[in-house]
C-alpha cells in the first residue's frame, strides 16, 4: 500500500494532459545529447519535456533543481522521498517526483516504458578509475559539467539521480535492457525547474545495451494566449 498523500494534491494539480496534446499550442524545442554526454535545461512551471530513447536499451540519469536562485541549490529532486510517497514504487503516470523541501517538483503524464530505477547513484569518476579506467566518462561529472552554465561549482552539489529506462532486478523481472527506439518519458513541471540528463557512459558487463548512444530532450513550452 502507498503513503497517503495529501487529501488536496491531486485537486491542486491541473488535469493530466494526454500524449496527443504534447505537441498543441506549444512550441517544441528538440535536443541531441550525445552518447556519454550530459545536458542542462530550465523548464517552466506547467511546461513538459520528454527524455526519448533513440536507439534502444539506454540510460539517462536525470536530475532537477527547484528554478529559483541561480547559485543556490537546496532544493532539488529527491529519489528518497519520492520513494517515501510512493512506497518504495516506481511512479505511474500521474504521480509525481518529489523534492527534499517535500513539494511535488515533476509529474509523470507519459511513459511509454514504465520501467526506471530509484536506488543506484550515478557513476562516477573514481568508480572507472577503482577498475582501472582513468579518464572515463561517468553521469556525475557530465551532469556537473552541463550544470556549470547555470552556476553549480561543485560536483558534490549534483542531485540523486532518477535513472529512466534503467531496470533493477527489485522492481522487475523484464530484462536489463527495457526501452526500445522511440520510447521516452514525460514530465510535466510543477514548479520551474533546471534540470539535466546523461547518456549513461556504463558499458560494462552488457549495461546500456553495451553500447552508449544519443538521446534527446524534448521540450514543449507552452504559446502565449492571443485572447
């Protein structure tokens, strides 16, 4: 059984969009992230984004900060209380992520994979460099370099990641690999938000398909109203 949330969230949030309505009244702005690379964008609040999957069978680590002072980063997505709200369980579409101040930060209104991992941090340097892989692209230090634009000076200042389209054996039994081309996840901001994505460069033992390729971001920014 999951966490009661409160009784008056759902009613504070607008009503779920559809896929279909992704792409009306919106401007749509697409981004490559290339293989083992990471991306910084900043979403408004009520504007969505999909992380898409190009080639099949590849990670993103993805990160969000709450949008408010360019060089304070206090509040930003946490997997733990996400996982605290959602007992333990992935979210569904139309749940939300949550942040360590205990807001609703995103909302999940498409998945067309419904399998991602709350528990693995991100890769990092030293990780590669215990296995004798010094100089290796890793998700922590490709979220911090795309993270510099928009002030973060420290590596310790990155988020826990939500890893989309990563399987972990506790929450299914599908295979390691579960996305295939074209999947993607979308999310809907609930406040403005930064946020920032890795091409997972993991390409040990199978993981990502054992090959790293690009994916994209896209984001759906609402029209102004001409009424």
């Amino acid at each position: 059984m999951r966490v009661q949330e409160p009784l008056n969230l759902h009613d504070q949030l607008p009503a779920l969009p559809t896929p279909e309505s992704f792409c009306t009244d919106a401007t749509l702005t697409k981004h490559m992230v290339p293989a083992a690379h990471g991306f910084a964008f900043s979403v408004k609040k009520g504007d969505r984004f999909r992380v898409v999957d190009l080639h099949g069978e590849q990670v993103v680590d993805f990160m969000a900060w709450v949008h408010g002072k360019p060089s304070t980063w206090l509040e930003k997505m946490s997997t733990a209380y996400t996982r605290y709200h959602l007992s333990g369980i992935q979210p569904a579409i139309g749940e939300c992520l949550w942040t360590n101040a205990d807001r609703p930060i995103l909302r999940v209104t498409a998945d067309t994979v419904k399998v991602h991992d709350m528990t693995f941090m991100s890769c990092f340097p030293q990780l590669y460099e215990k296995k004798g892989l010094r100089g290796h692209r890793s998700c922590a230090q490709n979220i911090f370099e795309a993270m510099q634009e928009f002030g973060m000076e420290n590596i310790l200042e990155i988020a826990e990641p939500f890893n989309i389209f990563q399987n972990t054996p506790n929450y299914s039994l599908k295979r390691l690999g579960s996305s295939k081309p074209g999947d993607y996840l979308e999310f809907e901001a609930l406040q403005d938000v930064v946020c920032a994505v890795s091409s997972c460069p993991y390409d040990l033992d199978g993981f990502n398909g054992g090959k790293i390729t690009d994916v994209a971001v896209v984001v759906a920014q609402k029209k102004a109203s001409t009424t």
